[in-house]
C-alpha cells in the first residue's frame, strides 16, 4: 500500500512537471509570437510613415518648385522638350553669364570662372536651374537613405525625375568638372535614380543606352 501511495504521488509530481513544462513552452512560444508581431506592425507603420511622408513632402516640392520649373521653361521650352535633347552648357551661360561686346563671355578674376550676371532675370534663372536640381536629388537621397517610399517616388515623381536629370545631364557634368574634389558626387544621388527609373521604363532606350549611342 505504501508503495502503491508513494507511486501514485511520483506519478502526480511527473505528471505536475509535465503541466508546468507545457505552460512554459506555451508561453515562451506566445512571447516569440508577440515579439514577431510586434516587430511586423513596427515595420507595417515604418512603411507607412515612408509612404505618408514621400506623399507629403512631394507634394510641398510640387507647389514650390512650379514656379522655379516655369522660370527654366520661359527660357529653354524644358516640359516639351525631349529627354535626348539635353540643353547645353553654352546656352545656359549665354542666359547667365555676362558677356563683352564682342559676344564673349567676362572672367571672374577671383575665382578665373565665367562672371555671373548681377540683373534680377539671370539671378531667378541661375537659381531655379540650382533649386531644381536640389529638389529632387533630395527626393532622390530620401529614397536611396529609405526616408521615402520608392513606389511612391515612382508612382508620383518618375517622369520628372528622368526628364530634368537629362536635360541638364551636360551641365550636371560640367558642374561637376569646376569641382573635381567632390569627385563627381554633385547631385549624384538625382543622376543614380533617374538611370535605375529609366531602365525600369523602358530597358531599350534607359539614360545609359542614350549616353552610349549619343
């Protein structure tokens, strides 16, 4: 009888062992479940905030840059102007920089540069070429640094993107070439998207199948 109790009692506390086993296994694995859950609606809300937050901002870019982009396009048509007709470096130096009376272009003695004009008109001009450029390698940099939503971007900004990078694509580069320290890194990241978007358009005339060809 005694070893009949005392069987009976290790079969209790096996079988407590076992329940108690089984509740900590549960709750580890509804700990992992939650944890995974957790970190799933963290990124769920990440993306929607990159998505929230491209749309916006984009939006603010787009009111202030329309006037900046109507300024370029009174002096050089940029809307309908197509994509392998980029605008070359002289034509936009003749609009802002100054020139003698013999139709060449004035030194800057202090930094041996082209001179840029003082009137207001050339000034608006040089700048909204400037602003454009900054706007949308800021577009671009939030996406490469995922601070916005590509699709978005895509979605909303890709013909803009690819349009205005090849158009001043020359004078991108001959920016670039006045600041060789910065070893080609002016507005780069605007130069990265508008090829990866082009290619993702139409792979058989991309920005770098053009660049090739001429």
């Amino acid at each position: 009888m005694v070893e009949t109790a005392n069987n009976v009692a290790n079969n209790g506390t096996n079988f407590q062992i076992w329940i108690m086993f089984f509740v900590q296994v549960g709750m580890f694995i509804l700990a992992i479940a939650a944890i995974y859950y957790h970190r799933k609606q963290i990124k769920a809300d990440h993306d929607w905030n990159r998505r929230h937050a491209a749309a916006v901002e984009l939006l603010k870019i787009k009111n202030y840059i329309k006037e900046k982009i109507g300024i370029v396009d009174n002096k050089f048509i940029v809307m309908n102007r197509k994509e392998n007709n980029p605008i070359k470096v002289e034509d936009i130096h003749k609009e802002i920089c100054e020139m003698n009376e013999n139709g060449d272009f004035k030194q800057d003695n202090e930094n041996d540069r082209r001179k840029l004009r003082e009137d207001q008109e050339a000034k608006d001009l040089y700048r909204a070429i400037r602003d454009i450029l900054n706007l949308y390698e800021h577009i671009a940099m939030c996406v490469n640094q995922e601070v916005f939503d590509k699709k978005i971007v895509k979605e909303l900004e890709m013909g803009n993107i690819i349009k205005f990078y090849s158009i001043f694509y020359l004078y991108i580069e001959h920016v670039n070439e006045m600041y060789p320290k910065r070893k080609g890194n002016i507005w780069i990241n605007l130069k990265k998207l508008a090829i990866e978007f082009s290619k993702e358009r139409n792979p058989e005339d991309s920005i770098e199948k053009r660049d090739k060809t001429g």
